[in-house]
C-alpha cells in the first residue's frame, strides 16, 4: 500500500510506516490515503472555487487545531507558520492565512470530513478486531447522543432556547474496540429517538441505549430484523407478566421475567424481558428490559455496563479536543470542526490500539501534543516513549570534560 505525498512518497510495509525522516504529525496523517481523500474532494466538489488553498491544507489546519488544542483561527495559523520549514513533510507548501482558512471552513462542504471519517472508520475496523470483553460473537454498539452548548447570540442558528444555543451529536460507538461508527450532527431540539429510529443494524447486533430511546414501533422493527437492543426500564411503562425465569444462586439478580407489552393505540404487542439486579455500589435495584431472551441475566446486566464506554467517549471528545470553542460561527463551520474532532479521535483510538505500550488515553494525547513536529519515527516511540532517539542515545548521558586555556 502507498499513500502519495509528492516526494516524500512513504512505502508502508505492512501497517508501519518507515518514514523517519518526517514528523510524528506527518506520520499520522500517513493514515490517510491521499488517494481516497481526493476522489472525496472531487466527489463533493470542495476545490470548486479554490484559489491555491487546497482542501488538504484545510483538512491538516483543522486537525492540527485538535491535535495542538489551538483555541483561535490565529492560534491555528501561526502555531502552522511557526513550524514553516517542517510542513513540506505534511503536504501543505506554507501556512494559510486566518481569512483563507476562515473562508474554507465556511464554504468548503463539511460533507467531505463525513466521509474522510468513514473512509478511515474502515481502515481501523481491522486494528479493532478482537479488543472486546464479551465472549459471544454478536456485534455490540453503544447508542447515545450528547448536547454541545452554544451562544445563542452569535450562533443564532442552533438556537435552542431564549439565551442558549446547542447542536447534538449522536453516536453509535462500536464495543470492539470503542471506535466510532456512525454519528449525525442536529440541532439542539431533536429527540434522541427521532434519530435512532432512522438506524437499522445488521440481524444479530446488539444495541445498548438508555432511556431516551423508547419507541414501539421501532423495536417491533429491531425484532423482526433480528437485532437485539438492552435498555433500561422507565418507570412509567405499563406491562404484563407472562412467565417468571430461575434466578442464579449466589448472584446479585433479584427478578427475571418474560413480560408483554400491548402499546397503545397500536394492533401489535412485544415479548420481552425485564431482569432486575442489585447495584453494590449504588445501593439500588437496577432494572433491565430486552429482547433477548437467551442471555444469562448476569450478561444482560454486562451489556448494559458497557454503554458506559461511549459515556467515556463524549468526556474523552470534550476535554481533548476543541469542541466547546468553536473558529467559525456558520453551521459549515461548526459541522467542519467537529467532524474534524472525530477524525483525530479515530486517529488517536487506532495508535491507542497498535501501541503496546500502557497508555491512558488521555496521556498519549497529551504527549502526543507536544510531540507534534518532532522528527522521531512515530510507531517505536508509541511503544517506547520514554527513551532518547536513537540517534541521541548516550550522548547526554557522558560526562563532557572542560578544558581551561593556561590551567595545568
């Protein structure tokens, strides 16, 4: 496989990149095929219009204001011009000016950072393959959303109240290994469950949502197609018991039912199942409904746990990248930045994954960070960053002799 970047062309042997002549940042963007970016870019015709500032140089500038944390179209540029000499190795020629990367973020589609992020979304899907705790072989998704507050003033927009603004970011988070991979952006007012009902999963998946996401009709869809969903039950929800199941010795379930549910208004009825459990360290009864009917309801229980991880994954995206600081005040630019935001969280997941070093994620950003422009061949650093280059080993650790003109 090849990724083309003029003269620094870099073969990849296997997933490693041999490249140690460029930046950890170069590096990085190696995983992006220049290829497959293009036919995007010609796709959503983004270069319509463009006047010597390609939608490369843009795509690195915003993943750049991410990677850096940079807070300002300012912020973005000169810390790029900073680094003039180093960004050859990224394909750009020299740093855009704030009016230029202003006006590409505002015109140029954010369509096209969609579907970078699927293109890369697939290339990072084999890394993952394999980093899960369950042991039965259905594909588990995480399923919620999480609300990204704006000034109502200046992003008259996405007014979503009298003095507030907000955008909503909903996600499906694969469970092998905790990528992302589907999301939407809308405004602050849409319901959770009017953009999970517009999902459909391959038969088997298994679905784990919260509260938000009740509708009938669309888990009578789920069933019939053969996807499995774990919810948790709302306290408001009328149903029948039809059948009591054993409960295990020795566990923490308290109640296993098989229970119908006849929605009103509609001439269809649901078999489900409610399992209820004691939470130690919450000190209540948690109570489960599902599909499923196989499972142990210990599992059933796992299943839930596990949505906690795309919980993880909205505090990782809002305290590592820029999402509550915003370049630009058009939707386009918003929706830019954050698609932008979710492409470097891929990038960073698949290091995480191919490191075998024991990082927290939050560590490996944050070195990472100041590690940007630094000539260092990007995959032994991942597993070892604690030791000099090679080329620099043992030389700060001799003892250098002084010697004095006229002293014996």
């Amino acid at each position: 496989m090849r990724f083309g970047f003029g003269e620094n062309q870099t073969s990849i042997e296997g997933d490693f990149p041999l490249n140690r002549v460029s930046s950890i940042f170069a590096q990085m963007l190696q995983l992006i095929p220049r290829t497959t970016f293009y036919k995007a870019v010609l796709e959503h015709k983004a270069e319509r219009h463009a006047r010597g500032f390609t939608s490369w140089g843009q795509m690195v500038a915003m993943l750049y204001c991410h990677l850096a944390h940079a807070g300002s179209l300012r912020e973005i540029c000169n810390g790029l011009a900073a680094s003039e000499g180093k960004l050859r190795h990224l394909g750009v020629p020299t740093a855009p000016h704030r009016s230029t990367l202003a006006y590409a973020n505002e015109h140029r589609p954010w369509q096209l950072y969609e579907t970078v992020f699927h293109q890369l979304r697939s290339q990072c899907e084999s890394e993952a393959r394999g980093h899960k705790k369950f042991r039965f072989k259905n594909k588990l998704v995480s399923l919620d959303s999480t609300s990204i507050d704006l000034c109502a003033e200046i992003f008259d927009w996405a007014q979503y109240k009298r003095t507030k603004g907000a955008v909503k970011l909903h996600l499906v988070l694969d469970n092998e290994g905790y990528l992302p991979c589907f999301a939407v952006l809308t405004d602050g007012k849409s319901h959770d469950v009017t953009v999970g009902r517009t999902l459909r999963f391959e038969p088997g998946t298994i679905v784990a949502m919260d509260k938000g996401y009740v509708d009938f009709k669309w888990w009578k869809q789920m069933t019939e197609d053969g996807v499995y969903f774990v919810t948790r039950l709302k306290r408001d929800l009328q149903y029948e018991v039809i059948g009591e199941r054993e409960v295990p010795k020795n566990s923490q379930v308290r109640r296993d039912v098989n229970i119908r549910i006849r929605p009103h208004r509609h001439d269809f009825e649901l078999h489900l199942r409610l399992v209820t459990i004691w939470d130690e360290g919450k000190q209540q009864e948690l109570t489960f409904l599902t599909n499923h009917l196989k499972f142990g309801a210990t599992t059933i229980a796992r299943i839930y746990k596990e949505r906690w991880q795309i919980e993880l994954f909205f505090k990782s995206l809002k305290q590592l990248m820029r999402v509550k600081t915003f370049v630009g005040t058009s939707a386009n630019a918003l929706k830019t930045q954050l698609w932008a935001a979710l492409i470097v969280m891929l990038l960073l997941k698949y290091l995480h994954l191919k490191s075998t070093f024991n990082w927290s994620f939050s560590n490996l950003v944050a070195l990472l960070r100041q590690q940007l422009f630094v000539y260092r061949d990007l995959w032994p650093w991942l597993n070892d960053p604690y030791q000099a280059p090679p080329v620099l080993t043992g030389v700060h650790d001799v003892q250098q002799e002084l010697a004095f003109e006229g002293f014996s």
